[in-house]
C-alpha cells in the first residue's frame, strides 16, 4: 500500500467550518466525538476562513485554528489545510478595489460572493503572500497536517485593465508578430485585422464575438493566468513545506478551465462530485455510469496517481433545480465506485450544517439538529465502514485497455462552433454514451488528454474530436499503423490548434487516409427526426439523431453500416479501415446504444480486449498494483444480482468468495486477487 | 351602517383622467352625464397628474382640477384625491438627476415609466412637500374630497448611494453592534465578516448574494424607507386635512413591500385586483377561490376596517400574457364577492380608456368609441345597481372562525432560500389550495400576520411557515395549550428571524413539542414525481407532489396519514398531536386538495366550527354589523344551482328568502339575518 | 429583354472573399476556373474589405482588387462591389471612440463584430467618404463593375450623445412645437409631459418605456438616420460613377428599418434569402409559399423593376440553430421560384467558405475540400443552367391581380403595443397564411405599402392593418366606392399614424362605413383555445384560435359566418359589405386555412380575378414583359404532378408544351406565352 498523503489511511473526512462556531465550545467537543462516531479521520479546515485569520488588514489570529488541529489530531484526525482564498474578506475589497473583478459586460463585481478576485492583481497576490506566510509560521509545522488544499473549486475571469494588459502580453509571447495573430484568427473576416497588440481587447459581451480564434485563446490564456496566480501559492507551501503535497477540488466537467493544464501545479487531484442521482429521467444505472466517466476524466488529469474525492454530500445538495434526497445504501454504492474507479479517499462537503449563508441547507453528516443518530449520519457511518475496509487499495491504480480522448481546447472551440446544433453540441453527451458501452463490457476506459501516451492502450476513442492539434493526428497514424484500434465519431479533424478549418477535405490533418473515409457534409436534424444505420453484415439496425455525416469512403473502406432513409440512404454511416496493422472505424452519425455497442464491440474484438459478461446495471473497476488485482463489482440497482466474479477474498464483506457471488441492492464487492 | 369616508355610500367609481381631456370639453361633459348613467358615486383624481398640476418647476395649477371636482360634486360624485407622486415629471429629473432610482444593476435609471424616484432623495421629498401643499390650498378644503390616495401601486427599490447610506444607518439603529450583524447574517460564511457597518453595501446583482440576512434586512429596508417616505407624505395631509381619510392602493401579492407594516401609515386598506378569470387551466370557481384568498390578504393588513377595492377591470386588462375578456356576468359576480369578502366600495381602473400611452388598451367603463350603450357599459351598470343593493352591509366585517398565518418576512426568505425547489416554493400555491379547502366548508378564514390575536379564531392554518420570528412559537404553543387547534404544513420553523437555522431540530424554537413530531428530512421531487398519502383510519388515499418531509412522531402522536411509496413508504405524512387542551395537526408533504380537506375537516371537528354543505362552485362569505349578518351565496359556475340560505331579505333581489334559493349561473345573493 | 445592371445576363453569382486568400495565389487561380465551371457570371467583392483596403489610417492599397476584377472581367465574370462599411476596422474605433455604437442599455460597444458604428458620427462619414473616393480612384473605371452594394444587412440603433441630439432635432423638425409632440405621444400619460424638445431622450431600455409614440418616432427616426447615412454614400458613388446603379441586401421580415423607405435610395433591391427548408413542423410547400411572400415583399419596395437575389445558400447556414442541408433539388427549385417571383439573378453568400471566423461553417459553393465536383457544387451548377435559361425573362415584371398592403409603422405599432397577445401579434403569420390562400388559387400578389397605387388591383387585402395613416382609409374607401374589392381582418383601423386609438368606434377614420361594421371587443384566446365559425350559407366550419372580435353589423351589411361557441356564440365572425361599386369583406377572428380561402374566394369572384386550378404543392407565378407572357409552375413536393399549363415553349426543358405537362419532384417549367 502506498498513500497520497504521509497520513496511512483510506482518507475519510469532510468540510469542517469551526470558524463559524467558535462560540461555542460544546458544538466544537461534539464535533470531535461524533466525527470518531461516524469513522471519519480527516477534515479539510480553513476553506473560506480568510476574516477569520486576519479580520483586519495586518491582525492575524491562528490560536483557534492551531487548538482545533491540535484536538482534532490528538484523536487521530488529520488536517487538510485549505488556503483561504476563495473568498476574500471585505476589508480588502474596500481599500484595494483592483482586486474587484470585471465581469465580460466590463462592469467590476461589488464586493461579495467567492472566486471574486482578479487573477492579475498584483496587490491581492501581496496580500495572500502575506497571509500564508503567517498560515505557515502559525500551522506550517504540525504533525496532523498532511495536505495543502489551494483555495476553492477555482473558476471565474476577469476583464479588468490590469487582466487585459495580461493577456495582451501573452498573446505577444504566444504570436511573436501581430501577422501570425491575425492569420491564426483569420481576422481578413469581417475586417478585424490587428494592426498591433495594442489593439486587443478580450472578448466582451458587447465585444468582439466573431473571431472563434481569439475566444479559444482567451480561454487558454485564463488557464495560465489561473495556473499563473495558483504558482503564487504553491511557490511558497512548496518552498515553506516542502514534505506536504498540494491539491485544490476540481469540479465536473468544468468550462472554464483546462484541468490537464492546471493539474500540473497539484501533486494529485481531486474533485467535488454532485451527480443528479434522483433524477426522474435518469436510471441510477445511467447516473452511475456518467459518474464512471467523470471519475475518469479527473483521474485522467493526472493518471499515474490516485485521486480523492474531496467533497460530496451524504444526501442532498442545495442547489440542484430540485433538491431530492439520495437513496438509501446510495452513498454508500457511490462512495465504493469512487474508490473502484481510482480513489483514495471519500469526503464531503460538509462536516455540520451551518446555521445561515447560502449553503445553509446543503446535505452536511450533522444536520442542524446536531444528532448522531440520523438515517444520514447512518448512511455516513455504513460507508465509513466500507471505505476503512477497502483500505488495502491505496496506491493501486486502474489499469485501462481503453482510453477516450477528451481535450479541453477541442471542448471551447466545440461550444463556440457557430452551426451543427447552435445551442448544444452535446460533446459530453456523446463521451459518456460511448462509455457506457465500454463500461458494460467491462472494459476499463482511460479519459485522457491529446498528450497522451497511447501505447498503453489497446483501443482509443476519439469521440466528436473536432479540434485536430499539431501532432496528434501523426500520432493516431503511427498508433493505427503499428497495430491500434481506434473508433471516431462524426467531427473529427475539422480544425486545426486556431479553429481553423483544415482544407482539402474532412477529417484533416492527414486521417482521411488513416480512416479512408471523407466526411462531404454534416446533416444537422431537429428534435424529433431522426434516421436509421443499417449494418450491412447482420441488418441490425439503430436509431440515428442529431448528426449524419454525408461519409465517402475511400476505396478500400469496408461500410459498417449504412443510412436507412432520406436522400443519403443507402450511404455509408458507418465505415472500418485497415490501416498498417491497425484499424480505424468511423462512426457518421449519432448513434442509438445498441449502435455505439455494436462498433465499439467489433473494435474491441480487433484489438483482442477481455470483456465480461456483466448482468445488466452491474459495474466492474479494477484497480492493480504491484501484488493485487482488485476487482469492483457494484450493483447500481434496486434489486439483487448474481453475478460471476474472480475468486478471493472480498474485501468489503470480509468473505471469501469463489467464482460467484450475489450482490443486494446498491451493494459491491471488492475481491483481492493476489499476484506474485 | 357606517362608513369608510365621509360619503354615507357603498362606493362606486373608479380612476377618472380628465388630464388627458382638457382640450374636449364635449367629452368632460358627456362623462358626468354617463358616469350618472352607469351609477357611478366616486372617482379617483389626480394619479399621475403632476405635470398637469406642475408643468414647470413652481407653476401651479389646479384650476382644472377644482372645475372637475365642482361638477362631479354637483352631480353627487364624490372625489378621491391622489397625491400625484407615482411618476415625476420630466423637468424634475432633469434638474436634479438624484431624484432617478438605481437598480440593483448599479445602473441609475433614464426617466420614464411610473415608480421610477428614488425613496431618500431630499430633493424630491422637498418638491413633494411643495406640491401637497399648494394641492391642499387648492382643493383641500373641497366639499366632494372624500379620500387621499397617496401615490399609486408603492412599489420598487433604489440602490443609490443615499439609499445605501440609509440603510447603513438603518442597520446601525437594529443591531447597535457590528458583531451582532456579524452573528445575525452569518457572515463567517464564505468570510463575508464586516468589520464595520461602513463596509456593507445593499444586495447587488453583482455584489453579495450569499447572505440571506442581508438580503432580508435589505428587504425590511426598502419597506421602512418606503413607509418613511410615505410618511413625508401622510403627514402634511393629516395636518391640514384631519378629517379626510387616507390609503393607497396594494396590489395582488405583491413581493415588494410589507403590507402589515405599510396598512400603519393607511386609514383604512385598499388594492387592485385583476385575476386571471379566463384562464383555460382554472376554473371560474377555482380562480374565485384564490381571489377570495387575495382578498382576505388585504383586509387582514387592517382587519377592524372594511376595505375598499381601488381597481378593476370591466373587461380585460392589458398586461396578461392573453388578455381575455371577463366572461358575462362575471364583472358583477366578482364584485358582489369582493363585498361579501368585506369591501365597502368596488372601483374601475378606468373610467375612459385613454387615447395613448402603454395603457391604452386595458379595459375601461366607457371605451374608445365614447359610448354608453356597449355590452361592457351595461355590465357596469348592472353591477352597481347590485352594488347600490349591497349599501346597507357598510360598516358590516367578516366574521371569521378560523385564521391562516401569512408573514412576508417568511414570504422573503422562502422566496430566497437556496433549496427545496430553488426557483419557486411556491407559498401563495399552498396558502390559496388550503383557503379553498376551507371555503369549500362555508368556514370564513382570515389571513392575518404573526402579530394577529390568535384567540379570536377556533383554528389557526400555518401554511409553510418556514421562520418562526420571536414570540410566535409561544404564542403558538398558548393558543393550543389552552384549546386551540392548529394546522400546520412541511417547512415549519426551519428558521428564525434572521434566516439562521433552528438548532436542534425542525420545526424548531419549541414546536416540536407542540406538534409532536420532528421533520428529519425534506425530500423534493422532480415534477411530475409523486407519492401517496394513506389515511390510517379510513384507507383513503391523497396524491402528493413536491415535498415529502421525513416525519419523526414523538410518542403519543398519531399518525393521520403515511407515506405510500418510495424508502419512507409507512412512514408518518401527516400526524396529530393533542397538547394541553388543543391539537396540533402536521401535514409533511403538499397534498392533493381532499387531502387536505380531510386534515381541515378534522381539525374544524375538534375546533367545533359549524360547516355548511355548500354546492360544487358556491361560494360563502358573511359580514357581521351590531344589528345583522349578512350572508352571501356567490355561484360561482355557469349553471344554475340551488342553495340552502338562511331566511330573510335578500338585498341583491329584494325578495324574501325561506331558507333555499336557486341561483343563476354568476348570480349572488345576500341574506339580511337581524340580530337583535 | 432589359437589364438590372449593364451586364446583360440572369445574374448569377455570389459573394467573393479574395482578401482572405491573397497568400495563396493558387486558391484564386482555382476560384476563376471553377466559377467558370459553375457557371457563375457575378461576384460581389469588397465586403467587409476596409482593413484590407486601408489597413491604417489614410494608408490605402487597391491594387489586389483591381487584378482581381481584371481577372474575373477577362473571364466573362462581372463584378458588384460592395463598399466595405459593413464593419468598421480596429484603428478607427481605436481612435476614434465616438464611432462605436451605444445600445440601448446605455452602453457603448467595445470593438468587435459587424454594423457596429453610430449612424451619425460624423468622422465615421468624414472616413467614409475619403474611402470611397480612394476605392472610386481605383475601380470605378473598372468595365467589369456593374453595381455598388452599399454596405451589408443594414441595421443596428445607436443611443449615443450625437444620435440623441439628433433625434430631438428631428422631432423639432417634424413636429414643430413641442405641444404637437405631447398631443401624438399622449403624454398626459403617466405625467410624461415634455416641456421642451431638449427633455426627450430615446426609450432606453431602463427608460421611457410607456410612450408609444416615442417608441415609433424612434424607429421612424432610426430609418431616417440610416437612409441619411446611406445618402453620404450614395451621393459620392451617383456623382461619380453615375452610371453603376447602387442596391444593398434587404433581409427577410427584418424589424429594424422601413424598407419602405430605404429603397429611395436604391436603384434596384436586393435580399438575401434563407428560409428553414428543412423544418419538420413545416412542409416545403409551405415553407416555398412563406418564401414568396418574402419576395413579393421586398419586391414591393421597388415594384417597377427586377430585384437580384443577393445571397442564398447553396447547402446550409450556420446560424439556425439546427442546421440542416438543402435536400436535392431544393435549390434549384428555390432559385426558379426566386425569378418567377421577380429577380433577375440569384446569387450566393458564398463562393468559398473561409476557413476562421465565426461564418466559417456557413454552406457555400465550394467547401473546405476545395473541390469541385461535390453534391453541392453540382447542385449549383445544375441551378445555374436553369437560371441560364431563364435568361429571356429579364425585365419582365410580375403582373399581379392582387395587392396586400404591408406598413412598417403598422408593424412596429403592433409590436410594441400592450394588449392582445403580448408577445407576438403574428402579423407574419397572418400575412403569409393569407398570401398562401391567394398563391393556391394561382392568384399572383403585390405585397405594398400604404402609397402604391390601388387601382392598379382588383383585390385588395389588409391583413392586421391596426394603423390607418392619413389618407389611406380615405384611398380604401374610393377604392371600393369604385367598385373595389378589399378583405381585411380583425385588428383594422385600431390606431393612428401616431399610435392614437381613433375614437367613435374600430375601425376608425370613416372604414366603419366602408366595411358596414363596428368591432366593439376584441378578446385573445390563450393557446390551445379556439371557437368556429360557421358559415351561414354553406354551413362550412372552420376553426378560430387567437383572436375574436366582437363584430357589430350595420344595417344592410351581410353576416357570412358566425361564432359557433362561447357567448358571442351566434355573433357575426365574418361580415360583407356592399359599398358603392365595391364589395368590403371583414375578417373578425383568425380562421383557419380552409376559412380564409373561403373568404378569399368569395371575394375574387366578386373581384372577377382568373382562378387557376393547381394541384397540391405547385406554386405559379406569371411574369410579363411586351412581348411575352411567362408562366412559371412550381413543383414543390417531392412527387411528380402534372398540371394544365398554356401551350408554348418550356425555356428551361427546352421543349414544348402543349397544355399539360408532368412536373418530376422540386422541379419546374417555365412556358413562354409570346404576345404580339
């Protein structure tokens, strides 16, 4: 076993906010006992404590905070320690309006809720200089303290003169010459040459909207400049603790920044998960496999680490349209997924409910009527037990035939993509559909950047890749050629790093060769009208909507599948390509589940991958390290399953188990495979 | 009988611009002559007409306006006099731009609109000053003034910085001390501390939204500042008019003031109502129904005085999505209910449809064409005559057995809480569903606010009393303590005052003992998701939408219903709890309408309240003087109905009544019982 | 045959973006070879071109224009240059701040999009003018440069300091005394009296809001304002290259600007058409006859001449937000209906697609690919063949029995007004549903203005005419007094030039008279309500949904159909009136198709207009020139028809036709009828 952090433990805490009851002593002793009650050994403390420690410019005060380490590590608690900038205190916002931001309406923020900061601010980075030097001189040495948390769920921009003048500077460094800036935006639309940088504004709502090329980059350059204000930070834990890894929470498919970009500050990652596990429209089948495939894309972040699951709710959260109650054994279901798909350690926001702000009535292990005994803090305790028992794990990682590519580049220039469907491309839609398909096989998927190594990988996924960077294409050349499986769907290589379009045909960038197809024209449908794929080989046939690509195969390219109806029937919608030693299939067309099956199923049967044979709603994670295997079963319904397993001791019910195993509602197995 | 002004009549008028005329004397003329035509006896002048009485800053002039009132006076036309402050003239915000409002934006307004003057500004509460005044010299002394109406539908709020400095101070006057606005607002959340009252600012759309506190206080604010300028204006007029009565119009659950709080400022209360009549998803009756609720809204800001409606429509207005005419009949069948509900008076907006302007289409008495024979002009007529019939109820007030408690503090910080369903909680929903339960009965219910003497009513209904401020959960527990019944519905006492959370459990400061029973848990559903109640004793079966609470029963309370489905299916929904010598009825979960007819049903039972079987869309009221009841039978259906009554005079038909009566579809009638 | 321009061809081409290619000469090579191939004879160049006309201030550089219209006028291909004002480049706004618009919310634009300068600045003009005269040196001599296009999609308001100033000059010149301006604005309303023309400022978005008079004249004065911009051009392009006529592109339904009015500045109009073929709530019949109400529509602007078809797409756009290709034949089958309906050219936006910017993926003639023999380009070169062919129809105009009358004041009247249905009256529903009737019965339609010649017509329709401006109640009632035949609906006469309501009854200004009815109600149904009308003599039913006057006959007037529910049931619906030598028809609810043809064909026979008897989905339209009739029948559906057509030559088969002939899907012919 090797942990993320020095503390030895599956980690098991949650937002601790004793800054809002420092007067009263009895609800903090509570909180120490109950939170040994409910098996919990960490807390993530100081999160929006900034007043708190310096209530007025210069008037620092740690004693509380040290006394509450003290107490909690004395009962063998462990602190992760927050830097308090995710909300910054009035005091500041009054004397330095620069750090106020500007809003892309160009209108500067009033003071008030969080991720209120300019990234540039000089005086706002002299100002959190200061206090985590006093954090560090004040905690900085404590035994119990065993993780950096860098802020909160970082997000936001900023459009003020001083972020302005920023990104101007980057874009000099970026471009060189004001020449390649305007070629790479193709600002000869519209007449929007830039004569100089100096003529560079970001893109403001009442702004410049039509160049895709300056909004991409304007995404880009808030990631740096996040990165850029994040490196503030951990410059000085990382020189001033040098032994006390750094992370920050992370959130669900995020807009705003680059994740694969930003983990490179964090020694691993971890995120906030918030699935919508109620929703009528949704099985938690269909929830848990979405949630699969963001476990993955976070842990993809950073892939040779485990991750942690720095918040979740024991029940509900506040701030979903409908705010419905988690399921009985649900937490608990989802607390071992977490785990099962890579994680070592399962937190939540938060410990205690407060008694007012926004988030008074978001789900906490203690409710505001401070008991013990709760169904939730049942629930709470159940999947404590789970997780100390799923202990062993730590520091084994996920070992993937699959991999998925996801590029956040290729995500902003999707969303900005004026046509298709204007409003929603629906790019999300289409990784989680693909993964599920994998996931039902029982095929580990990797979602990883365009960095990526793909030899690792025995199948790669390139879902809607519209974005095409420098040499990615090459690289999917030489991993086909040299033997890999690759499966695409409609989109793929339509443009280039700057949103612009490639020329002399779709996919670009050289893999209309590798896929021997060429997409000639996208058919966008309404809601409502859809089309048919028929397979030529067995005539199955799927349910098409959204996207028909109009393909042309090349000669050569074998049809998969063709159009059942409209203008382009009998053309192709799906193709397959021998390419070297490899193969290449072109998905033309949003397809239906039995469709998306049935390509990546042939895929895989090329690429020689192991599949299960999984009952329907069961989920199977492995996780390996140097001596075991760990095999995740997890029955995300609401009836018992039997199901066929790997013999060994399960971890999580203590048994040993041999071929077989029946699993109760919302239950899991964990079985040890050893390996020598 | 007695009388709300000085005219000894049921009034009968309505918003009369003769401002918009002067230049047609043939049309001044004919409006007195079809005004006597229709049976009208009062209108109102003056709103909106400062331009006409202040053209240029400091040029008066009244004279048309004393003309108009000597010849309405001539004819028997009494006048209601507004103060002309609901829009400012031009020149006044050109010359002193403080007097233009700001928005929440930030942003100060451009002149134009209604409601547009900042509530501080001295300026404008100077030239105000000047203007009552030289109106009073004018007409103050006329002998047809029967009324002040002060502005026109108070409404709005003004972000400026004299208002931001108002409400620091307001704050300084409530909490004395930073720290206990510290503690109130919870402002160690998200490290929103204030070290000084200099440092907060009102609610900005781009500013502090995370505090509830705040933006409750903020709330309170604008209905003191409100109130304090209305006062600016009150008391120049009851100085030098003492013996004219004042008002101002309120209108249909309005969100922006405290209605209890502004009634002080008021003689007695008026509004304007204009319910959706044709609305294809509600019936007549139902619509009924609520407005019977709205209008006990109203009455229950000054329940010891009849109310007066200032604004109607005979037809239709034009500001509904779909502006439907009022169905035949339905102009005087809504009247006579708006005197059964305790109005001494029902008035039109207006009089004569203007030719320009964003009102020009909204119905009036006399349209466009300038005649007095339009179906609309003959349904008025019809209407007053009934009116005239309905004289000798004046002075006459409800009788109510039960109450139903409405606070719009509550109102604010359910409106505002982040939970539940975030974007409608839908409060004025629950109260109208568990009034119309009562109606349904024959049971005459007040709406009244926390500070109402409970003692006068056998029940008391809590419909979503969702803070409880200091002293109402004592006087809760009195009330039944000594006898009294109460219901009470899901989210009862989660909060106190100031939005901080009970400790200790739901409904808290006390409740729980009162009611015997803790909401653990609130379950929300998606639309379209539901439960089931089942009735315990009798098997019978409600549907539930919405809310679910996780009910705990305490020992010794009853379970009147259980859930039916879903992980707390046989768990309590509703209970009943005998306390001292009363009971205390919890409904968890927003039943379906005989749901909650059968809790009501219960609860009236022990409250011993005499029920009348009433027919399906026959709606009953009665209106109590010294000398006699009054009872009203409204059909509220297209078909005729026959109706048990009690024996005597019918004042709408003139006949003698022997205890049952058919009424015609929208027909009403009113029963003079004599008491001796 | 005459000719729009001195090219004499069917114009065929498209817009041309060289100035995003001049890097690579090989891309303009092939552009001109594949043109040929296309069959294009017209580019439109210079759009958007001022950056790389004059990259910095007074810096200009033409060269590359010249070679290119060198080429393309060797090649046979003429050249429209548009004069590139369409967007503004970053050197001016850099400079020169006033030039950015200010919205309607008060503020000022950042650089950035297109029609994005102030309409008055007058160093915009100034900067303007010496382009023009910089671009004139160059080309204006040019022999390929057939047409100015001024700008592009002229549109936009500008609420700044300079446009303000100008507005209330403006309103001083057209009102006089300031007095007048209060009267047509109604500002006794609301006490928004002006005492001066300086106190007027435009309906800001937070300010004046509720004077419908000043909502117009804004309007009114922002097509002032830009005719008066477009002047400063047109008077340097007419001075000095007199004998290139000037067009710009009008936009389809487009709410900003009276094109009515606009066209004085035009020598011919043009428009750019992009319909949503594709929708599935929509038939391409239906979608084809929306399509020739739209032309008939921007041909009425200028009904004297052709008009060009200035952009289409030959594939899709990338602005709907869903968008789907052109099916086969579609193109071909639009761009015939585009000359049956009056142009003499139909073109594309555009020839290739650029490869950034946000139009990047809008459908053009060649693709990304480069390619030309791709479905698309095909298309286009088979429609070109077709247009080709058509060649002998230049000049001819359509010769049309009908007229609707079409008002831009009426319609930004109807917009803004508060009443009926709030958000959308549906004038373009009414007008296109109405036009489709008239279209099935092969009737050809003049879509005019209130000034066009009446005589000229011997049907009349005045779809939703709420505004009746001076004089024209007074040429409707000559009109039919003469022996006229008019068909008007609900909503007539409600409201003068000024938005002022007429007063004595709707319709006002003397129509009563001439329609022998008076509609005294008016009431607005809500979705999914409706009535019937039943027709007296027939017993035909139809449906109603949205809207029922309340009609009052008079004397001697003929009651075709009556309300078959609710309590108007009974009632007149549908009124005819003899009138001198005329017959007026009244409209009193919005009926359905089957009702207002029955209406319409009630009134053409009375009319003695040819009906023709076409199968389903064939539209015809009929062009006249001296010595030829052409008559164009339209397949609109994707089976074969045949249909009775005259006997002559089919110009675009080629062959004759004697009588009848089969039509195969989306296709057409066009039978020429030589006249002696």
């Amino acid at each position: 076993m090797n942990f993320i952090t020095k503390a030895p433990v599956m980690l098991r805490g949650g937002d601790y906010n004793p800054d809002q009851w420092l007067d009263r002593p009895d609800i903090l002793e509570a909180d120490i006992r109950m939170m040994k009650k409910a098996g919990m050994n960490s807390v993530t403390l100081g999160v929006f404590a900034w007043a708190a420690y310096e209530p007025r410019e210069g008037e620092y005060n740690f004693t509380w905070l040290r006394e509450i380490m003290d107490r909690l590590y004395d009962q063998g608690i462990y602190t992760e320690l927050a830097t308090p900038t995710g909300a910054k205190p009035n005091w500041l916002a009054r004397k330095y309006p620069e750090v106020l931001r500007v809003q892309s309406n160009g209108v500067r923020d009033h003071q008030g809720m969080r991720h209120n900061h300019c990234l540039t601010s000089p005086i706002y980075r002299q100002k959190v200089e200061e206090l985590l030097n006093h954090l560090i001189d004040a905690v900085g040495d404590h035994p119990g303290l065993i993780l950096w948390h860098i802020s909160n769920e970082l997000g936001g921009e900023c459009y003020c003169p001083l972020c302005q003048e920023r990104f101007r500077s980057w874009l000099k460094e970026k471009y060189h010459t004001i020449d390649a800036l305007n070629h790479a935006w193709w600002t000869s639309f519209w007449s929007h040459h830039y004569d100089s940088f100096d003529e560079v504004e970001p893109p403001f709502d009442n702004g410049e909207q039509s160049l895709n090329g300056l909004k991409l980059d304007w995404r880009r350059f808030t990631t740096w400049n996040m990165m850029d204000y994040v490196h503030s930070e951990t410059a000085i834990l990382r020189k001033r603790t040098p032994n006390v890894p750094i992370t920050t929470n992370l959130m669900e498919y995020f807009p705003g920044l680059d994740y694969h970009k930003l983990q490179r500050e964090l020694d691993f990652v971890c995120w906030d998960s918030y699935p919508h596990w109620g929703r009528p429209d949704r099985s938690t089948t269909v929830t848990a496999g979405m949630t699969a495939f963001d476990h993955a894309l976070i842990r993809g972040c950073k892939p040779d680490k485990p991750f942690l699951l720095m918040e979740s709710t024991p029940s509900l959260v506040n701030w979903h349209e409908y705010n419905k109650l988690k399921r009985p054994g649900v937490n608990r279901m989802s607390a071992i997924q977490t785990v099962a798909c890579g994680a070592d350690g399962v937190q939540y926001f938060q410990w205690r409910k407060g008694r007012g702000g926004s988030e008074q009535f978001h789900g906490a292990v203690v409710d505001h009527d401070g008991r013990d005994d709760t169904r939730v803090f049942n629930e709470v305790t159940a999947t404590n037990e789970a997780l100390a028992a799923l202990t062993p794990v730590c520091g084994s990682l996920p070992k993937a035939d699959a991999a998925m590519i996801f590029d956040w580049d290729n995500r902003w220039a999707l969303d900005d993509a004026w046509g298709m469907q204007i409003k929603q491309k629906n790019l999300r839609e289409t990784c989680c559909q693909l993964y599920a398909q994998l996931n039902h096989c029982g095929v580990e998927t990797d979602v990883v950047g365009v960095d990526a190594d793909l030899n690792r990988y025995k199948l790669v996924v390139l879902p809607m890749l519209f974005m095409t960077k420098p040499g990615f294409a090459q690289k999917i050349r030489e991993y086909v050629e040299n033997g890999g499986i690759v499966v695409a769907t409609y989109l793929l290589g339509y443009v280039d790093e700057s949103t612009l379009c490639w020329l002399g045909g779709f996919p670009g960038d050289g893999l209309r060769e590798v896929f021997g197809v060429t997409a000639s024209e996208l058919d966008t449908l309404y809601p409502g009208e859809g089309n048919r794929a028929i397979w030529v080989k067995s005539s199955q046939q799927s349910s098409i909507k959204d996207y028909c690509e109009l393909l042309q195969p090349a000669e050569g390219t074998e049809v998969v599948a063709v159009y059942g109806q409209d203008f382009y029937s009998g053309h192709a919608a799906v193709t397959h390509h021998v390419f070297g030693k490899g193969h290449a299939y072109y998905i033309g067309a949003r397809l239906d589940d039995a469709g998306n099956a049935a390509v990546l199923r042939a895929a895989l049967a090329d690429a020689k991958v192991h599949l299960r044979d999984l009952p329907q709603g069961v989920e199977y994670h492995c996780r390996e390290s140097e001596n075991a295997r760990y095999h995740f079963y997890i029955n995300t319904t609401q009836s018992a399953v039997k199901v066929q397993v790997e013999s060994g001791a399960d971890l999580l019910s203590g048994k040993n188990v041999l071929g077989s195993m029946e699993l109760k509602p919302y239950d899991a197995c964990a079985i040890e495979e050893k390996v020598k």
